[in-house]
C-alpha cells in the first residue's frame, strides 16, 4: 500500500458530524495542520468575525468578553477573569456534545502539556477543569504571529536593492525572534517533550517583544534515556521529565503541518520522532525567515509530502540569492536528511544563529581569509594604534636615512675620502633601515587585520611606505667615488672588497626598494604597479654582473671563510639570486589578476632547487640542539623556500598554464621547513608563516575528505599555536588563531565520529574567542552615543531647518534598532525615553508620505502606538517631564484621528479621554511659549477630531495636517548614560 494512502487512512478524523475537515486534493492548504486539533491559531491575537455561542457554559467566575478566535471544534474567547480582576483567554470546546472521547484527551493533553512548561516563550496556563465541557485558562495574548511579522518584515524590504550583508543584517529582528523559539523549544526537550507541529503561525509575537510558542495539541513526551543521552551532551540540562499523559499514534500515522514536516513524520515513523524532528522544523521555519515562504510554497499536500519524504526542497540560495553563505550553511544543517546529521540540540541552532548576528563565525561554515578578514575588522579594535606609530617611526627614520644618503652625496663634492666614508655608512645605514622596515611591513600585513577599525590608517600607512620605497628608488646610490666594502651574507657585517661590489650593493638596494614597491602595491590592491615594480626589479637583478651560482656555497662555508675575497663576491651573488625569487614570489601572488608574462614551470623548479640546497646542510642538523643560532641569510632563505611553495598554491587556485605541474613533496618539505623556522628563529613573521601553510594544508585535507588525517594536522598547528601563546600571552591574534584551529579540528572530530572531543574543541574554542572579544571590544559607550547622535541629527532633519524627511527616518529607524538592542540588555528609565521618543518622532516623520491624501500611514499608527505604550511604561519608573507629556499627548491625537477616520469612535474616544487627561496635569505646570504654543495646537486638533465625530463621521480636511503642524520642542542634547 502506498505509504501516503495508510497514513491518510490512520489520520485521525477532526469529527464525528458536519465538520470541515482539510481538504488532501491538490489545493489542500499545506500550512494546515495534519491529526490535530484544528484550534485557533492563537489564544488572543484578534479575529474580526463575531459567531455565536454554541453549547457554551463559560464558568461564572470568567466573564465572556467576546472570541478572538475558533478552529474546527475549539474555540478561545476573551475573558475578565473576576476573581483576580484581569483579563484571560478561555479556550473551551465549541460543541460538547460534538467531541469524540480521543478529541477531548487531545484537548486535555495539550492543556496538562503547556501547563507543566513554565518558560517565558511558552504560554501560561492558569487553570484547567476536566469536565464534560473541559476547559483551560491562559495568559491573554495580543501581537501577531510569526508568519504575520515574517510576511510585514519582507513586504517593507522586497523592494530595497541590499547587498548580502546588508540583507543579512535586515534579518536581524527576525533571527532574533526564531532564537527565541529555539529557546523555548530547547526548554521543552530538556523536560522532554516534542513539539511536534513547529511553524511560523504557531508562534505569537507580542507588542512589547515576547516570543510565545502556542499550540501543543500534538506534543508528545519522549523516552526518558532519549532525554538523558542529550542531556549528557550538555551540562547543566535539567533531567526533569514533563509528567503529562502520553498521545502516542501508531506508526504509519502521519502528523503534523507538511510544509514543516521532518522526513520521518512525512514517512509516519511515530518511533522515530524525537528532538531531531523538532530541530528539522526549525530549519524550515528558518527557511521561512530568510527566504519570506517555505520551500514548498504553491504545491499540493501529495506533492510536498513526497518531497519531504525525499528530503529534496528548493535551495534557499534559488528563491532568496542574497541569503548570506552562514545561513545557507546553518539551514542545510538543521534540515539534513538524517537525523544524526542535524544539530544535536535546539540550543546549538539558537547559538548558531547568534554567533551569525554577532558577526561572529558559525560553527557549521568555514570562512575564506577574506571573510575572517573582514569580520575581524568589524568587532575587533584597540590594539593597532601601537603598530601604527612603530611603523610610524620607522618610515621617519627611513627618511631620516635618505636624507642623510643625498647629504652623503654633497659631501663627495668636499672630500673624496670624506665621501667614500659617507657613502659606504649611509648604504649600510639604509639597507640596516630597510631590512628593519622590511620586517615590520611583513608583520603589520599579516597582523593588522586583527585589529579592526584600522584599515583607513593602514592604508595611510601602506601609501606613506611606497611613498619612502619610490624615493628611495629614485635614489642614484652608486654615483660616490669609489669604495671598498660589500655586506656579508651570513653576518650583514662590511668587508673591504673592490668598487665594483660598492656599485652592486647600490644596485642591490635599489632593486630590493622596487620590490617592496611591487609587495606594497600587491597588499593595497594595485595588481598592474606592483607587477610593473616587480619587473623593473628583475631588470636591475638581471643587469648586474653576477658570479657563477652553479656551485653551491652554503652560509655555514660563507661564515667561515670570510676574509675570502672569491667568498664575498660569491655572497653578493647569492644575495642577487635570493632577490631574483623574491620577484618571482611576488608575480605568482599576483597571477589572480594577471596571468600574463608568468613564470615557467622550469624557472620555479629552479628556484625551488636552488632555495633547498641552502638550506639543507642547516635542516639536517635540526636535532642538535648546540648548534648557533640561525643566521640571517639562511633564515631568509627558508622563509622565502616556504613563501614560493605558498605562491604556487595561490597561482595553481587561479587557472595557471597546462606545463605547470604540482609537487606534493616539495610542499611538505615546505610544511616541516616552515616549522622549523620557528623553532631556529621564531619571529612572528615566521609563525605567521607556518601558520598560514599548515592552515592551508589542513584545508587541503578537508576538501579532499580526509578528515583523520585533517584532524592530526590542526592538532599539530594547535600545539604550536599554545607554544607561541605561553611565550606570548598577550597576543591577542594567537588566541585568535587558537580559537579558529580548534574550531576547525571540531569540525573534523564531527566528521569522524568523535563528538566528545569536538564538543570539547567548540568549548575551548569559544572560550578563547570570549576572552579575546573582553579583552578587545567594550562598544557600549560608543552605542549609546552613536544612537544617541543618530536620534538628535534625525529629529532635527525632521522638524528643523533645513528639513529633510528621507535622511530623517532612516536615522531614526537606526538609532531605534540600537535602543532596542540596549533594552533587551537592561531596561532604565534613560533607555526607555529615548525609544519612546524615537518612536514618536518616526511616527510624525513618516505620517508626511501620505499627507497628501489625507491618510494616516499604518507605519506612522504602528510608531504612534509604540510610544504611547512606552511612554505609559516609562510613567511606572519616574514622572514624566512636560515634553514627554506632549509628546505623548500628540501620539494620542494621532491615533485617535486614524481611529476616527476608520469609523471606530470608541477607540477614538478611549484616546481623546487619555489626552484630556494629561491636559489636565499639563494645564497646571508652568510652561514656555513654545510648550504653551504645542499645547494650543494639540487642543485644536482634539476640536477638530470631535467635531468630525459629531458632523460627519471622518476627520475634515486639513485635521490631519493640524496635527503633524504641531511645534515640537528643540532636539535637545543627551549625553550617554
């Protein structure tokens, strides 16, 4: 039998008479939920359509004031509850008489399940009587509905051309509502108990920000050890099993709302239904968040439950292109087929999905070094300022060194002696200068990115060293008389040598400047001058007379010997070769945008050769630990060994020419070389270096799918990363480093099965990513100000002079999302005024779009209600000053005009009786003449809305216009709390 037809045989009837039941042809509706009671949606968001009463026998300690909403056989109806004086929601069914016995325990069921879940995202249940017309009282909600504000939130932004992260960023206010459906959710599989039937329109959203979860007519407990297993993946969960009755479906039986459904439920695997299930249907309802629709939106209830089955659904990235890659990632997670494959707990999801509106790495994404780049720049700043002043003083003293080069040159015209001597120290002084601002160019690069907030002094100061490098190239370095010295490789000490190396070492230096320009060009984004510098720097090399590098001299046999004069011009050639490399480093890392000209497979293999047989004689000897420490040349020789190996790499990635071909034994060659560096030498630039191999290494692994020898390899990155911390604590991009190895390394544990020690790297890793968050970003001063800047500038573009609407709103509306932020951290009395304000400033500023045609815009209500409401709460916690009181005053006039307008004179009159009574208290202060002025116009406005009331029903022409002429008061300066 086909698994669709018994499921729908199994399903359990609504009801034994003239009930409508949903309908399975291909127009069934598929957000209708299957084998459950068909109740209303919620138990007090408002429905318009008044029914009698039918069969009702409401207890008299509850006063019916009216249904805010009916199902099939359920009904929920606003009530004043005497005893306490409040208002509730009685749900209740509609016809007694009309149940079946299975209907009346699913109705209890749901009652004694909500009842036992005591969370702020479930709704309260205050009493519940098991009688013949059973019945349970609830916390009376009022908002809208998940669904309702997912369509509103797309609606306002369909229109709005967004880049991925601005449309990432726009998701916020929702993303922040399905985490706190995670949490609630969470909540419910701690105490055991499935949802079951999760989807937008079973979610309430309340006007003051709570996030209710309603609807747990197809809860059902889990088995106990179900429960405990995921406890035990989590400390600190609560054991404690929800003790409600147990609605168990026999397998086969298909429950739930389709479009939701996890494949198990699709199939009818009632066994199989656990808190993967749960975590499944979050997934859509994310899917739902970001795309605006489910995946299955326009098809037929076969057609998605076929679907479901097969696990197959529309990719979010097809129906929403702009959806941020984090978000994909974390939706195909927590809708993987298999359930093992899904996140093991609610909690992990909610965390997800925080982490990606903190702006923080998610675990179930890896990010480019683009992405990380970026991201560090935005949430990480502090530090730098000391980097940029120490590079800051290098560059003066670069120039410092020029000039005293072009006073050297002068002086020959003095003194012929006097000049060799000038000359021969200002080229050691310069190249001394560039080689230490070489180093630290090399470390700002690949630190700087740490430290976010930086990159417009970065960029100063990359324009200010190619500034200094080009002087210095334009420099004629050999034009002295003649000298007699040449720098040592191995110990950079001068030794007398003939006029010809004075030339050569001038040469030299020119061509390492203009290769520091091709470096400085390649990092500010400059492809085509860097490679410019990079061939002028080759051309210099290739000019210059050189010796004969066919047999190799190592540093060790250099060192050793030289007062040799056959050694030195050697060394000189060798420094020449070395340069040679690094111009062809550099046009590698540049071959993404020019890929012409590029290197032949022979010259790198060459190099490669060359490179190894330096070093060689030094690596082999790596064991003894007696050996001196390492010397410049060949330290500079490894590092430049392991850079050509990393360039190739890079150029391979951007579609190189057919001849090249990989080496996998010289790239692990490189791999140990690199770590070795560390070890002989060990300055950041060289951790930085084997860091970026080995992390390049392990993804190398990952992508292939090796995911055990992947996990090996960042464990050794991970030891060297903790040795690297211990010397340096402080290094707040080690910790860094550190936090995204670990995280890595979890991802490949989960990959082979090992999840405890996966759960103990994302431990560790988050850690470490919270101290270096504390030990670098305190923004909560700068947001207090910033929002408080943005609502002073937004309410003087609104009401002052000049005037400009536009620019008004969308600051006000940023400000709002960070008082809004701060108010969910702490609620003040300072806070609270600031986002009533804000919304009664939006509400007059955006009532302009549509003053033409005399109507109030719904954006303006929704504002004007806000801030009534805030400025009613606001009076709880401190008295109200008199602008706050007019402004408040003026909301009411707002709404009571619209209200007017739609033709509900009560509620108009409710909002006419709060003004009147605020004139009241306003009446007996002393006022300004502006206040006074505000006064009169309001009280004019009330004339207008009452004579409308009593002549015609609707507000005359130019009422509205009154109200939005009413003077406001000079935005006044607020400092940050």
């Amino acid at each position: 039998m086909n698994p669709s037809d018994a499921s729908a045989k199994r399903s359990r009837s609504r009801s034994r008479r003239n009930r409508q039941r949903p309908s399975a042809s291909s127009n069934s509706i598929p957000d209708v939920t299957i084998g459950s009671n068909p109740t209303p949606d919620s138990c007090g968001h408002a429905n318009p359509t008044k029914l009698a009463n039918e069969g009702r026998h409401t207890p008299s300690r509850y006063e019916s004031l009216g249904e805010v909403g009916r199902g099939g056989w359920g009904i929920v109806e606003k009530a004043v509850d005497r005893q306490l004086d409040r208002e509730v929601a009685v749900k209740r069914f509609s016809d007694a008489d009309d149940v079946t016995e299975q209907e009346r325990q699913r109705f209890l069921h749901e009652a004694k399940v909500t009842s036992q879940l005591q969370h702020p995202g479930i709704v309260p249940v205050h009493e519940m009587r098991d009688q013949r017309d059973a019945f349970y009282v609830m916390k009376l909600l009022d908002g809208l509905t998940f669904r309702e504000f997912i369509q509103h939130h797309h609606q306002q932004y369909t229109t709005k051309r967004q880049t991925r992260f601005q449309f990432g960023e726009s998701l916020e206010p929702l993303l922040q509502r399905f985490v706190d459906v995670c949490n609630a959710v969470a909540y419910a599989h701690q105490r055991g108990i499935i949802h079951r039937d999760l989807k937008p329109s079973n979610v309430m959203i309340s006007d003051f920000g709570e996030t209710i979860v309603l609807d747990w007519g197809l809860a059902q407990s889990v088995n106990r050890n179900a429960v405990q297993q995921h406890s035990d993946e989590r400390p600190n969960v609560c054991e404690t099993q929800a003790e409600v009755s147990s609605m168990i479906e026999p397998d086969g039986t298909i429950v739930g709302t389709p479009a939701y459904m996890s494949p198990e439920q699709a199939a009818g695997d009632i066994s199989k239904i656990d808190q993967a299930s749960d975590i499944y249907s979050l997934g859509v309802v994310l899917y739902t968040v970001i795309a605006g629709r489910h995946p299955y939106h326009g098809q037929s209830v076969e057609t998605i439950l076929e679907q479901v089955r097969n696990a197959s659904y529309t990719d979010l990235r097809t129906i929403q292109p702009r959806t941020p890659s984090p978000l994909v990632s974390i939706v195909n997670k927590a809708m993987s087929a298999s359930a093992k494959d899904r996140y093991r707990s609610a909690d992990q999801l909610a965390s997800d999905v925080r982490r990606f509106i903190a702006g923080d790495p998610v675990s179930v994404h890896r990010e480019s070094p683009i992405q990380r780049s970026i991201r560090w720049s935005r949430h990480h700043q502090g530090m730098a300022a000391t980097i940029a002043i120490s590079v800051a003083v290098l560059l003066i003293a670069s120039i410092a060194f020029a000039i005293v080069i072009k006073q050297s040159h002068r002086a020959e015209q003095l003194a012929r002696i006097e000049a060799q001597r000038a000359h021969r120290e200002a080229i050691l002084s310069l190249a001394e200068a560039r080689d230490a601002t070489d180093t630290w160019l090399v470390e700002l690069s690949g630190s700087l990115q740490f430290y976010p907030g930086m990159a417009t002094l970065r960029s100063e100061l990359l324009e200010r060293a190619i500034d200094q490098y080009d002087r210095i190239t334009k420099q004629n370095l050999a034009s002295a008389p003649s000298a007699d010295f040449v720098i040592d490789a191995s110990s950079g000490r001068s030794l007398s040598v003939s006029t010809d190396n004075t030339e050569r070492i001038a040469l030299l230096e020119r061509a390492k400047a203009s290769l520091r320009l091709g470096d400085l060009y390649r990092l500010t984004g400059k492809p085509e001058q860097a490679q410019q510098h990079y061939r002028a720097a080759e051309s210099l090399l290739q000019s210059a007379p050189s010796g004969n590098l066919d047999s190799i001299v190592t540093p060790v046999s250099l060192a050793a010997n030289t007062t040799s004069s056959a050694i030195e011009t050697g060394s000189i050639d060798y420094l020449f070769h070395l340069e040679r490399i690094q111009s062809l480093i550099g046009q590698l890392l540049i071959s993404d945008q020019s890929t012409a000209n590029l290197p032949s497979q022979d010259r790198i293999t060459s190099a490669r050769l060359w490179l190894w047989q330096i070093i060689q004689p030094h690596y082999h000897a790596k064991s003894n630990d007696s050996l001196p420490p390492l010397d410049p040349f060949s330290a500079r020789v490894a590092s430049a060994f392991v850079r050509l190996e990393l360039a190739m790499r890079f150029a391979i990635l951007n579609n190189p020419p057919s001849d090249w071909q990989w080496n996998e034994a010289s790239y692990q060659q490189s791999l140990q070389v690199a770590r070795w560096l560390t070890k002989r030498r060990g300055t950041v630039g060289d951790r930085r270096l084997s860091e970026n191999i080995q992390t390049d290494h392990c993804g190398r692994l990952t992508q292939a799918g090796q995911h055990q020898l992947a996990a090996e390899s960042w464990s050794v990155l991970i030891d060297d990363l903790k040795r690297w911390l211990t010397a340096d604590p402080d290094r707040i991009d080690y910790m860094q480093s550190l936090a995204h190895a670990l995280l890595e390394r979890g991802n490949s544990l989960v990959a082979i099965g090992r999840h405890a020690d996966a759960t103990a790297d994302f431990e560790a890793s988050i850690r470490l990513l919270e101290t270096a968050w504390q030990l670098t970003d305190d923004d909560g001063f700068y947001r207090v100000n910033l929002a408080t800047a943005e609502n002073n500038l937004g309410q003087l573009l609104a009401n002052g002079n000049p005037r400009n609407p536009e620019l008004a709103t969308r600051l006000l509306r940023q400000s709002l999302q960070t008082y809004e932020a701060l108010l969910r951290e702490e609620v003040t009395a300072d806070r609270l005024r600031r986002y009533a304000q804000t919304h009664h400033a939006l509400a007059m500023v955006t009532l302009e779009s549509a003053q033409n045609a005399n109507v109030i815009a719904n954006e303006s209500i929704e504002h004007a209600q806000k801030a009534t409401s805030a400025f009613e709460i606001l009076k709880d916690y401190e008295n109200l000053t008199i602008d706050d009181t007019l402004n408040w005053m003026r909301s009411e006039v707002l709404l009571a005009a619209h209200h007017t307008n739609q033709g509900n004179m009560d509620a108009a009159a409710k909002h006419l009786d709060s003004v009147q009574r605020q004139d009241c208290w306003v009446a007996d202060q002393t006022l300004t003449a502006p206040q006074d002025q505000r006064l009169g116009q309001l009280r004019d406005a009330v004339a207008n809305i009452q004579q409308a009331t009593v002549e015609t029903d609707a507000i005359p022409q130019g009422a509205i216009g009154t109200i939005d002429n009413i003077a406001p008061t000079d935005t006044e300066s607020r400092s940050s709390e």
